[in-house]
C-alpha cells in the first residue's frame, strides 16, 4: 500500500507544472558567475557536454537535498531555477559557451546563514556528482579550484 502511495506521488509530482519563481530584477551578466571561463573546450568535454553538466547538477542538488547537513537550507528554495542556473554557471566557467544570468554569487546567498562546514558538505557532494558522471579527477580538481574564490561570497558566517 506505500509503494502505491509513493508511486502516486511521484506521479502527480511529476504531471505537476513546475515554474520558477520571480525574483528582484538585476543586471543579468556573465560576470555573475564568480569566476572567468577556461579558455578552449577541453574541460566542456571532461564533464561530457550539456549531457553531463546536467545529470551532475541535478544529482547534487539531489543529494543536497538528501544531506542530513545541509537539506535545511535547500528546503523552500527554487530548486527549478537552482539547476538552470547552475547548469548555466558551469557552462559557461566550463568553456561550453553559454551565458550565465542568474545573479552574482553575494545577493543569490544573501541571508541564508551558509556556513564554512555547510560549504564543505556541498563540495563533497558536488564531487560525488562528478564522480558518479566519471570526470577524471584532474577535472574535477580544475574546477573545484576555479569555484573555491566563491565562498568569500558564499559563507557568511
């Protein structure tokens, strides 16, 4: 009877239309993104491409989630507009040549209490991500790297 239940709910969740929520108007920019692209398309094609990029964002925003550490703060946001525009961000700091046009990194985490051990649960996730798409780790150590600046934006206390 669960099972059934659950299956209901997936299902409905699933028919549900999902939009994403206005915000505040901004000056969309790729300077946004917190951090320059690699130059050329090497790394794009270490994380496999659009293809890639996705099935990783949208596993660590599964597993952020899922985090017994950090779910508290995903809970109540955009999680539809969470994944375009982290899809877009890595993208673009990727060299996959698309523009970013979510928010700069400040405002975007403005008042959501991040904290440095919060930051290292994502990160952690955000490997498992990469792990689980099969991005040699050379890449993964790359990116991580030119996404490190961040948390002087991010964490707040």
């Amino acid at each position: 009877m669960l099972v059934i239940a659950v299956l209901l709910a997936q299902t409905a969740a699933a028919a549900a239309p999902v939009a994403e929520e206005p915000v505040a108007p901004y000056a969309a920019s790729n300077a946004n993104a917190g951090a320059t692209p690699f130059a050329g398309d090497a790394l794009w094609r270490a994380f496999h491409g659009s293809d890639g990029v996705a099935r990783i964002v949208d596993d660590l925003v599964a597993r952020n989630q899922a985090d017994p550490r950090i779910s508290d703060i995903f809970r109540n946001q955009d999680l539809v507009r969470l994944r375009r525009t982290l899809k877009e961000q890595f993208c673009y700091i990727l060299g996959g040549g698309c523009d970013y046009t979510g928010r700069d990194m400040r405002s975007a985490h403005k008042d959501m209490g991040i904290q440095r051990a919060d930051m290292a649960a994502l990160v952690e996730n955000l490997q498992a991500a990469m792990r689980r798409e099969g991005v040699a780790f050379a890449a993964q150590n790359r990116l991580l790297a030119k996404l490190a600046p961040m948390h002087r934006d991010v964490v707040q206390r």
